[in-house]
C-alpha cells in the first residue's frame, strides 16, 4: 500500500483550493484534461503524473500561497535532491501535513500495516547518534514565548486525562483537531533556540500522546508515524530522557505486534543511548518490557533476569522527580507485567501472587491500569482452573471499563472472556460473557 502524498494534500488545503480546481488550472496551462479523480489518485496513490505536470502544480501553489512551492513541497521531487527525510524542517512539515489529513481524513491510513527495516531502525539511529541540531530557532509571522508552551503543556495533560478516562478512540480525533488547528501553527511562528528546545519537547509530548490514542484505537500505521514524528522531535529538544520514553512506547506497540526480538532491541537502544538519562519509572518499564519479550522467546534466565533489574529500579522510584509522561508507572504496574511474563512461562503459581500484589494497589493506579490488573489475575486463575476465584476479578474488570472506548481495553476483556470459555455451560460464567456482550458491544 502506498504512502499517500500528505504534503500536496496539505497544501491543497492551505491554499483552500478543491482537487477539481487544482486539476481544472493544471488543464488551462497544458491543455490536459485532468479531473479531481486524477488529483485524488496523485495523493491517495502518491503518483507523478507525466510531463510538466507536477511544475505546473508548484507554479498554481505558489501564485496562490504567494510564496514558492518546489516538487519537494508537493512531495513529486524524482531527482533525489530533496532534503533528508530526518532534517527537523521537513519532518515538521510532512508532520503537520499528518496531523491535518488526519484531522479531515477519518479513516487516514486506516488498514496500512506499519513500517518495518530501515524506515524504523533509521529514525532511531538517527535520535542515538551525533550530530544533534545546534540550533532550532525560527523565523516566522508571529513570535511566541515560554508562556505559549506552556499553554501547550497544559493541554497535553488534560488530553492524558481524558484518554485514560474515556479511552483513546473518542480522545484521537479532538487531540487531532487540536494539534491541526492549534499547534500547527505555534511551530510556524518565531522562537529562540530555548524557546524552540522547550517547544519542541512539548509538542512531540502532544504528538506522542495522539501516538498513543491511535494505537489504542487499533491505528497501527499511524500510531507509528506519531512515534517516529515525536522521536525526531524529541532529538530537537536535546531531552535525552524524553527520547528514550519515545523509544519505549514504539517497543510496546512492537510487543502487541508479536515483534519480541524487536521489543528488545528498542530497550536496549533506549538504554543504552539514554541511559544515564532515564529516570527509575523508565528503566523499569524498559526493563519489564524485556521480560516480556524474553518470556514470550521461552528464555526464562533473560526474563527473570530483566524482572530482577526492572523491581530494583521500581524500588528508586519518587513520584516528584518523575516527568508527566512516565506518570502511568504506578504502583502495582510491574507486578501487573511480571505477572503476564511468568504466565508465559507457565509459571501460573508465581504469576497469580504477582498478580494478586497488583490487585491489592489498584486503588493507586488509574482506571484504565486497573482494568489490566483486574483482567490479569482474571486470566491466571482461569488458566488454573479456579473459575470461581476468576469471576470476582472478572467482574471487577468490567465494571471499571464500562463506557471507555478503548480497543486495547476491549482485547483485555476478549482475553478473559476467552480464558472462561471453556466453563461457558455454567451459569455465573455465561451471565459474566452476557455481561460483556451487552456493555461493550464486543460481538464475540
């Protein structure tokens, strides 16, 4: 599936210009008949059309948005001239291209499968290795200071709040909106290189964040162009510490995609290009998503001993000198994935005293941490067959994800739902599988 030209979209748009329109001035200068289908098909397809064409639509642009528009603008630049797809300009303007085509585009690569090879790997040598940008200062229409960031800030946590408490499939469209309309042209204006340090922080927080709504709403692609966006930008801030918390969330959406010995290899870069940098909460969720992977690898010596490390460093955890993004280590979240690892492991004895552990803090955690606890122990007690003991946790587990809109929520209810089918003949069984039907409307 091709990549969709975002950037003439964008500029499309910018110049409130129709596909019809863009395609009926194409035809006046060369003749052609071009029609909005034709346009449509160069962005959803990304394709060049022959001849002057492409020129012809940069000359149309730039009369219009009175300033120049190159092929590399329009994204139909063949000659290999263009900047390098990592150089901080071109990122933030295919970047805000995404962020508008997602804004107006509901189902904007819905059903593309998410990059792999060098399309991953390379955004993150590029965050680990030299040179860095040794000066993010811009020159713009308007001038913006410490004060607009931190009106950005606050957005950003009320948008975390409202994904942990409703879910990320209603949040993802208004934190969409939000950075189209809102922040797109906050990174357009005028700012000091330490104005543009903190910018950069807090707007790759934001996109981050969309990041994880989409994931959340079973957005793969997209959820990993906002990683990778946030990762560049990351790099920008100079924040070591917030790149590695990038690096992470791509490792756990590489774990929900069964992609273990890449898990791996994403903490470790996060470790090793950051380490010193990382704080307690980040290291040992790096750490647990290891053991994890290792779990799911059958390596029980590498799991038990990355879970050995990641309790260590849950013991240096202080909430106070954590930043906002690592505020989902609470107390509780290790056990609750050190419980999952030994699962795998078949260790179903130990798994279930993890898990219980996890339960008993849940009152400290937010909704959606106390879901996957709940479902957790759930899980590890039917596989032991105490169907009775599972029920208690089960029914736990849904009466907090009642109402939120969550596709990785609704998996862990699929899960446990699962886990009990094979006691479905009983009646306590089937009411709590009735229960999840009609609540969450799963259609299982």
């Amino acid at each position: 599936m091709a990549e969709p030209n975002i950037l003439l979209a964008a500029l499309i748009e910018e110049a409130e210009m129709s596909n019809a329109g863009l395609a009926s001035r194409v035809n006046q200068h060369l003749g052609t008949r071009y029609d909005h289908t034709a346009v449509a098909r160069w962005i959803r397809d990304h394709a060049i059309p022959r001849g002057r064409a492409p020129q012809v639509m940069c000359d149309v642009l730039s009369q219009r948005l009175g300033r120049t528009i190159t092929m590399s603008d329009i994204g139909m630049d063949r000659s290999g001239t263009a900047h390098s797809s990592s150089d901080l300009e071109v990122v933030v303007t295919r970047t805000t291209a995404m962020w508008r085509q997602d804004a107006r585009q509901e189902d904007f690569l819905e059903g593309a499968p998410p990059a792999s090879g060098a399309t991953v790997i390379m955004p993150l040598f590029e965050w680990e290795n030299p040179p860095g940008d040794t000066d993010v200062s811009r020159a713009g229409p308007s001038v913006i200071g410490v004060g607009d960031v931190e009106q950005l800030r606050t957005a950003r946590h009320r948008y975390q709040e409202m994904y942990r408490r409703a879910g990320g499939i209603p949040v993802r469209p208004r934190l969409t909106q939000y950075l189209a309309e809102r922040v797109a042209p906050v990174l357009s204006a005028s700012y000091s290189d330490a104005t543009g340090r903190k910018l950069y922080r807090t707007v790759g927080s934001l996109t981050a964040l969309a990041g994880i709504c989409a994931y959340d709403a079973s957005r793969q692609a997209l959820a990993q162009r906002y990683f990778l966006s946030a990762l560049r930008m990351a790099k920008a801030s100079a924040d070591r510490r917030f790149g590695g918390y990038i690096v992470a969330l791509l490792a756990n959406q590489a774990m929900s995609q069964a992609e273990y010995r890449l898990v791996i290899q994403y903490c470790e870069t996060a470790l090793r290009a950051a380490g010193g940098d990382l704080t307690p909460a980040l290291v040992s969720d790096l750490c647990t998503m290891q053991a994890r992977a290792y779990a799911r690898l059958g390596d029980q010596q590498a799991c038990h001993a990355q879970m050995t490390r990641s309790e260590s460093m849950a013991g240096r955890i202080r909430v106070g000198e954590e930043p906002d993004e690592t505020s989902y280590v609470q107390p509780g979240l290790v056990e609750t994935q050190h419980s999952e690892a030994l699962r795998q492991l078949g260790d179903l004895a130990a798994a279930e005293e993890y898990a219980s552990e996890a339960v008993r803090t849940a009152d400290q955690a937010h909704l959606r941490g106390q879901v996957h606890r709940y479902a957790g122990l759930a899980i590890v007690r039917a596989q032991r067959g105490a169907v009775d003991e599972a029920l208690e946790p089960a029914r736990e587990m849904l009466e907090r994800v009642r109402g939120m809109e969550s596709g990785r929520l609704h998996d862990r209810v699929r899960q446990v739902r699962g886990a009990l089918a094979g006691r479905s003949s009983e009646p306590e069984v089937r009411e709590f599988a009735q229960r999840a039907d009609a609540e969450l409307g799963l259609g299982l």
